[in-house]
C-alpha cells in the first residue's frame, strides 16, 4: 500500500476523529473564556473571599497536569459520587476548567496592563467608575490580551490529545488506532500532525486579521 | 487680571501622605475664578499631588478641598458630576488610543452631559479648530506628534465646558520644538478668562501668564506672591536657591 492508498483509506476516520477534536476545543473554549472572565473579575475583586477563591482556583489548575485534571474528574469524582459521565462530558470539563484558569491569567493580565493614566484621564473627564471600565479599560485590554489568548486558544485545541485517554475517538486516538491495524506509524502521524497544524494555521490567521483591524495605529 | 473673581477652589489643612511619606503638609490655599496661578517647586516638593487632590484623583490624608463649595470627596455620590467641570491636562496626555481625535472629545459629553453625537461632533470640531487641528478629527491619537496629542487633550478637557482647567507639567514630556504650540493654547485660554492652575517647569510662560505663581517645596506653600515679586524679588531662601538653579539653565 503506498502512501496515497494509505492516506485514502485513513482519510474517512482521522476527518471523523478531526471533527471530534474540534467539538471538544470549541465547546472547551467557549466555557472557558466565561469560567475566565468570572474568574478574573474575581480575582480583582474588592471581596478577599473571591481573590482567594480565584488564587486557589489558578494554583490548583496550574499546579497539576491536564491528565491527572481528566483523570480526576471522569473517574475520580464520578466514582466518588457514584455517578456516570460522558467521556466527552468529562472533557469538556477538564479542558474547560483547564483553558478557563490559564485565561483568567490573561485578562487579569491585561486589564492591569492598562496604563494607570487611561483610569486618571477618564475619572477627571467626569466618567463613573463603570463608564471607566467598559468603555475606556476594557477595549484596551482586550487588543493587549489577544495574542496570548490565541495562543491559549492553540493550546487548548492540541491538549484535547492529552483527553484522548479517557477514551475519545479524536484525532489523535484515530492516528493510533489506524497504526495498530497497519503499523505505518511514520506516515499517520505526518497525516495526524499536518491536520492539527492546518487548524491552528488558520486560527492563526484570523487572529492576524483581527488584531490588524483593532490595531491602535492608523 | 487680579484674583477679585469669586472664590473657586477652597483648600484648607491640606495633607496628603504615600505611607510613611508625607507629600503634602498642611496646605491652604484659594483660587478664584478668573485666575491664573502657575505652580512651581522642585521636584518631588508635591506640587502635583497637591494639583491631583484638587479633582481628588488622590484623596487627601487630611484636610478639605472644596470646588463651587462642594467637598472633593472619592465617596461622595456626586464626584464624577463635581469632576466634570474640572478639565485636567496630563504630562503623558493619556489620551485614549483606542478611539479616534474626535472620539476622543466627544466620550464624555455624550455619556456624562448627555449631548447628542452630532452636537458633541461640532462642539468637537470647534474645539480642534480652535487648537489647530480640525485636519486630525478621524486620525487615531498614536498618529500624532507629542504636541499635537497635547492639544488634542486640552481640547478633550475642554469639551466639558469646565470652570477650571488644571495642568500637570503639560510640556514636560514634549520635545523642546513642541513646547511653543502648547504653550499658545494655554496662553489663549489664560487670556479668556479661564480659571487655571497650572504645574510647570516653564518659567517665562510662568512669569508671563500667571496673576500668582505658588512656590511649593517639601509639602509646603514656601512662598507665593505675583510673578514679579516671586521671581523677582524672591523673599524665601529656597525660593532663592530654586530659582537660581533654573534661571540659570
């Protein structure tokens, strides 16, 4: 079988396992910029509980591999409870909690990036504390925040891999699964590769896109 | 001008400290409106703490700061209304680059006077007119050049309609070239009639503008008089002192 018959008859699973792979990132990613943005509002409340909640919350998520998270959550917790979750239920959340924690980082990052004098500009112009934050802080913040969030956006997108263990047929576990049956490790994982690379290539490039049209150049 | 306007900013017992260092030590001082009082000192005296506890972009540790009779107060329901007749000019301009010239005039009349965008537009226009550059309107504020940003704030803070423009070292982060340009708008304003106190290095335009210049040095108002007899006929040893330092240069 040469490589075009291989990547002919490869083709039809590793797509199925490609549009599994991108169902978990997206839904992922969805939560986690929500669970991020609460979590950094708590993190820069005035509220001592909240920051503390939020500093746990980041140690906990930064402080342990994605592996051992999904672990915990599809078999740990549901065992503990004595409950039954989907494998990709399981993932979402790990990878949601996961991206979401990384993220608050990022925002609390940029909004404190925000020249202190925007604030000082705004309140003397008679703007409210909130006028200040949405309409001043915010859309500043966010142009600082991009690239960071697109690259935890990249990231995100290849640790639904990690997930694969718990027993989802995504990209990565279609890759294996065709290798066992035809033992051509070295052409599959190009295909498994070049596919993961075209998907953040072309988040990549919107990414470009709109950071060019928010640019603070003319 | 003489200062026989009404009093507009009423500053007693004024104290202000950043933990253990204290900035400002017991300051009292009126301005009325119509008057022109340049601040000078060295550096690190607390002339700008003591120009930002005037909008209470820092809260006093001790004393009042009262604007029209109403107290500066950072909890007070009414701060952002007091703020908005209080124009303030940066030495970095901090103006917002997310938004263009003109959108940068008109963000708080049209959410704080609730001004229309075609009102806020023109009175916007007229403004930049006035400071020279009507041509900039749509251009985006990291497109300017360090004097032109400075007039663009100025406009900004003019926009309001305020009773009282306030001024931070305006020409401090400027090129020397660009100093003049700003100096102009300033010297227009002054000469209008508006009420002005204004933080400065820039002796000549010191002299030339202010009905009173204050001299503060290491939290205090060390001394204060007309022009002439602060510059000319200095009567406090630091005053002397500072004066010789910069006179010179």
């Amino acid at each position: 079988m040469d490589f075009f018959e291989l990547l002919k008859e490869s083709l039809p699973m590793l797509t199925q396992g490609l549009v599994l792979t991108l169902q978990l990132a997206f839904i992922s990613l969805a939560f986690a910029m929500v669970i991020g943005i609460v979590a950094s509002l708590m993190g820069m409340s005035k509220n001592p509980v909240l920051r503390a909640i939020n500093r746990v919350f980041v140690a906990i998520i930064r402080g342990t591999p994605l592996l051992v998270q999904g672990f915990f959550i599809y078999f740990g917790i549901t065992g503990l409870l004595g409950i039954r979750i989907s494998a990709f239920a399981a993932g979402t959340i790990a990878l949601s909690l996961n991206a979401g924690g990384y993220l608050s980082e990022i925002f609390r990052g940029g909004i404190q990036a925000v020249d202190p004098g925007q604030r000082e500009a705004a309140r003397s112009l008679g703007l409210s504390a909130r006028q200040t934050t949405w309409r001043i802080i915010i859309p500043q913040a966010i142009r600082i925040c991009i690239p960071s969030v697109v690259n935890q956006w990249c990231i995100t997108i290849k640790d639904t891999s990690i997930i694969s263990v718990i027993g989802l047929a995504e990209l990565t576990k279609m890759g294996q699964t065709i290798i066992a049956r035809t033992y051509r490790s070295f052409e599959v994982w190009i295909m498994v590769g070049i596919m993961y690379f075209i998907v953040i290539w072309l988040l990549t490039l919107l990414a470009r896109f709109v950071e060019k049209k928010v640019s603070l150049d003319d | 001008m003489t200062s026989t306007g009404a009093v507009k900013v009423e500053i007693r017992g004024l104290h202000k400290s950043f933990g253990k260092n204290e900035v400002l030590r017991g300051i009292d001082c009126d301005i009325h409106t119509g008057e022109v009082v340049c601040v000078i000192g060295p550096s690190g005296s607390g002339k700008s703490t003591f120009l930002r506890c005037i909008n209470c972009l820092e809260e006093p540790s001790a004393g009042t700061v009262r604007v029209d009779g109403n107290l500066m107060d950072e909890n007070a329901k009414n701060i952002d209304e007091l703020r908005e007749d209080v124009g303030m000019v940066f030495q970095h301009f901090n103006l917002f680059p997310h938004l263009s010239v003109m959108e940068n005039l008109t963000i708080a009349p049209t959410l704080r006077k609730k001004m229309s965008e075609d009102e806020a537009k023109q009175v916007g226009m007229e403004l930049l007119g006035r400071v020279g550059l009507a041509d900039k309107a749509d251009a985006k504020p990291n497109s300017l050049s360090g004097g032109q940003k400075q007039r663009v704030a100025i406009a900004r803070a003019l926009a309001m309609k305020p009773g009282l423009m306030l001024f931070d070292e305006p020409t401090s982060a400027l090129d020397p070239e660009m100093v003049g340009e700003v100096l102009d708008v300033m010297r227009s304003l002054a000469k209008e009639g508006m009420t002005m106190v204004i933080v400065t290095h820039e002796m000549g335009f010191a002299r030339q503008v202010s009905d009173r210049v204050l001299f503060i040095d290491q939290g205090v108002i060390a001394e204060e008089g007309t022009p002439a007899e602060v510059f000319d006929h200095p009567q406090n040893e630091r005053t002397k002192s500072f004066l010789a330092k910069v006179l010179e240069a």
